[in-house]
C-alpha cells in the first residue's frame, strides 16, 4: 500500500479535534435553547409580554392610586408615573435626603400636609404605608397643579426641586427644556413620558 494511501486512511480514522468538538456542541446547544425559546414565544406570547411589562413599567396599588385620582382630581397615570419615577413601586425606599415611601415624601413635606389636611393622627413611620404615601404624594401634586394653573412640567418641577425653583424657573409658563437643573429636566420628562406609557398599557387597571 503506498504511503499515500496509508496517510489518508489514518486521516480518516482520526477524530475530530477536542475544540472543535466543544465548539460544535456548543452551537447545537445554543440552537437548541434559541429553537426552544422560539416555540415558547409562540405558545406563551401573551405571558411573556406581560411580564416583560410589568418589569420595565411596573404597576402596583392600583385601586389606591384609582381612589385618590377620583379624590383629588387628577390623572391616575400621573400618579403611576410619579410614583414609577420616584420608586419604581418598591414599597420601603429612602433618598438621602430622607424622602420616604412610594412618591418619595420628606418627613417636614408630610407634616405640613397632615395639617393642611385636617391630620391629626400622623406619625412618621405611616409613610412606610402604600395607601398613606400616596395619599400624600397625590395632595402635594394637586397642590402644585393649582399653583401652577393645571401646567404639568411646572407642578413636577417643583415636585422634584421645590417651588422656589419651579417659580424662578417660570412657573406656569415653564417648558421642559428650558429647566436648568438637568437632573430636574430628566425627571420631569421621564414622568411625561411614563405618564403617557401607563395611560396606553394599563387603560382598565388605572380605570382610564
């Protein structure tokens, strides 16, 4: 047998390398996983969408937010929004400033509206409580809506930075890309566009 011939049977007798055996698995495993999600996607369609949605616009205490729209007056998808802003719906939170709860409520803003209010029982740790912070949150929003003639950017403004700035800033006439603090200019447009988010994704829930 010439040697050339030997070459060739040994050639076809080796295996394949270790590495590319490894990468081949690999690739069939990825399609695999790829095929799978393809099918899942078909039959669980409507699943996954939701619960990507809930993840990046999460809604929760949506009977409270719908109770205190009626009471107040306002949009509950502002009020979503806000509270998406402020906290994401993650009930426990506080800024370094020491704001509190779901829209974020300082202890001094929450005492000045316990008064206004008529409050006589408030104590500090209520503002741990979903119905009280947002109760809160959603007079001071009706608060500065009526500062501010109904103007949206003006009233979050000043939820964010405070009404000094929002009155120095313009007041009812302010625009949100004439709002100096760009930490301020982000906030108010974020909640303009989760409110117009929250009003288009949970219609029913938020009884639109």
């Amino acid at each position: 047998m010439s040697s050339r011939s030997q070459t060739a049977r040994r050639a076809a007798r080796s295996p394949v390398p270790r590495g590319r055996r490894s990468a081949a698995r690999r690739r069939r495993r990825i399609a695999g996983v790829l095929f799978a999600l393809a099918i899942g996607g078909l039959v669980l369609s409507p699943l996954f969408d939701r619960a990507v949605e809930e993840i990046t616009l999460p809604l929760r205490h949506e009977d409270v937010i719908r109770q205190q729209a009626r009471d107040k007056g306002l949009d509950p998808a502002l009020i979503a929004a806000v509270i998406y802003a402020e906290s994401r719906f993650v009930k426990g939170r506080t800024s370094a400033a020491g704001a509190q709860g779901l829209m974020q409520i300082t202890p001094d803003t929450a005492k000045g509206i316990a008064k206004r209010s008529g409050g006589t029982h408030f104590v500090l740790e209520d503002l741990d409580t979903p119905q009280v912070n947002i109760a809160y949150g959603s007079y001071l929003l009706r608060e500065l809506l009526d500062r501010y003639d109904g103007d949206v950017a003006a009233a979050l403004a000043a939820y964010n930075a405070g009404p000094g700035k929002a009155d120095e800033w313009g007041g009812s006439q302010l625009r949100v890309q004439d709002i100096p603090y760009p930490e301020t200019r982000h906030y108010v447009q974020k909640v303009i566009d989760a409110r117009r988010e929250y009003r288009g994704r949970y219609a029913s829930e938020l009884g639109l």
